[in-house]
C-alpha cells in the first residue's frame, strides 16, 4: 500500500529497466550514454529516487525507443514534461490542488481504462458544473468562492478525456443511493441524471446501477478506482479515496481481488439498458 508518487516511481523505474534490457545495455553502459553515474540509473530503476521528465526522454532516447505513446506515458509517470516549458493542465492549478490530487488526474489523464464503483456521489467525470460545485462546496466547507470555481473548472476540464481522439473507457458501477441523494436539491439533482443518461449513450461509457434490491454486495466497504493503462499490462492500480489522502494499491493480490469484486458487482447491477431506464424513472418522479 503506497502514495500515488511512489507507486508511479516504482512502475517507471520497473519499465525502464525493462527498455534497457531490451536494448542490450547493462546499467553502467546506459549511464554512459546519457552521461550520468551508475548508481542514479540504479536508484531510479529501483523507485528509490524520483526521474524528472527530461530524464526520462535522455534514456529512451539511449534505449532508442520510438513508440510515441509509451513514451508519452512514461514522461507521464515522472511528472510534467519539462521540455520547452511545456506542462501539463492542470499545473496551472499547481498552488490550490493537493499533491494527492494532481497525481490522481496525472493518472487519469494517461489510463486508457478506469472502472469505479461509487456509493456515495456521482464520479466527477460524469458531474455536470452544478452538481460538481455543491460536491466541493460541502468537501471544503468555508474555500472562498473563487477557489470554489476553481476547483469546478478543475473537474470539468478533466472530463475532456472523454471527448479526445481516443477517449478513455470508463465503466461506472453506480449505487442507486447516489441516483436519489438530494445532492444541490431537486433541480440540481434532476440535470445530474439527466447528464448521466447522455453520458451513458457514449460507446466508450458503460454504466451500470446496483439496486436497493441487490442487497448485501462486495461494495458496502466503499469506493474504489481501478486505472488500466496502454503498453504497461503490469502498470494497473487501485486507488482508495479518504477525506485528506488517498491510497494506491499495486499488489498483484490486491489488483486481483478489486477486480474479481467489480466483477461481481456487475453480475449484481442492472444492465446498461435497465440502468437508463433505471435512471429516467428516477428523474421522471423527481
């Protein structure tokens, strides 16, 4: 069990350490190359120290590396790419947004899959502005308004990986305690469910509803996020949310185990089908 930035610094190192012996170099040969000693590349490959981005571009240039995405991903997993003074988005926000919180979207914004059960709200990537604004208002009770939008505008532009050229896959197993929460109050309310029945006609978003009538589920313990990633079949993560921190978990037992749960979450919710007109019936009686 780990923070996002050691989790992160592990996989990168593992990577990285499989490219170059995939390119037939030992470690002290790679440091050579890129002019470093041979323990930074060790200590790096092992996730004892972090890599800044342009470091990480030197060594898959040494390892000759052409893949563009896996590249992509791997500067990712460093931090901002620093060359030219090119950053991502959301470092704009860099002085209001928790660590916890700029790694979690640094994730996001590189999966190519995330599945997530929520019990309690509806996930942000499917929050309309409203809906996203009294989430935050109650979360950080007494923020000045203007950080308030903020962190609204935070939300909303992390929903564009949903609208680009690959779109992340997002499969959401939703509580039906989240569909009925006044959350804002009945109007707010109705625009969320009206927005999660747009959402769900997207083909790269499944949604799902657990019933009231489910039951006892693998889910009463809480809210998890499962991120998948491209090329790095290793690289997969749980994130477990609490009120000041999150936790990442990377264990091949954990994995597993969220796994098999959403799993069988999913033989217990409705079908995508019955969920929309699950969701239109609610909306339809608010």
């Amino acid at each position: 069990m780990q923070h996002g930035p050691a989790v992160r610094r592990r996989k990168l190192g593992a990577e990285l350490r499989a490219l170059r012996t995939l390119a037939g170099l030992t470690s002290g040969q790679a440091a050579s190359r890129v002019g470093w000693h041979q323990s930074k590349v060790s200590r790096i490959e092992t996730g004892r120290s972090g890599v800044k981005a342009a470091d990480v571009h030197l060594l898959l240039d040494a390892y000759e590396v052409k893949d563009a995405q896996l590249r992509q991903l791997l500067v990712a997993l460093a931090g901002a790419d620093d060359r030219g003074g090119r950053h991502h988005w959301w470092h704009a926000y860099r002085g209001l947004l928790p660590p916890a919180y700029r790694d979690f979207i640094s994730l996001e914004s590189q999966a190519c899959r995330v599945r997530t059960l929520e019990t309690n709200v509806v996930p942000g990537l499917l929050q309309t502005p409203d809906y996203a604004r009294v989430v935050t208002r109650a979360a950080l009770d007494g923020l000045p308004d203007e950080q308030v939008d903020a962190l609204v505008e935070v939300r909303l532009a992390r929903q564009d990986v949903l609208r680009a050229r690959r779109p992340l896959r997002l499969s959401v197993i939703l509580d039906e305690s989240v569909l009925h929460r006044q959350i804002g109050g009945a109007q707010v309310l109705a625009g969320q469910l009206k927005r999660l029945q747009e959402a769900a006609q997207l083909p790269h978003v499944r949604l799902q509803v657990l019933p009231f009538a489910a039951g006892e589920h693998k889910g009463l313990l809480g809210s998890f996020v499962i991120f998948s990633f491209p090329n790095i079949a290793d690289l997969d993560v749980v994130v477990l949310d609490h009120l000041t921190s999150s936790l990442y978990l990377e264990r091949k037992e954990d994995l597993q185990a969220y796994t098999d749960a959403f799993n069988s979450l999913l033989g217990q919710a409705l079908s995508p089908e019955e969920s929309t007109d699950h969701i239109a019936g609610i909306g339809d009686g608010a």
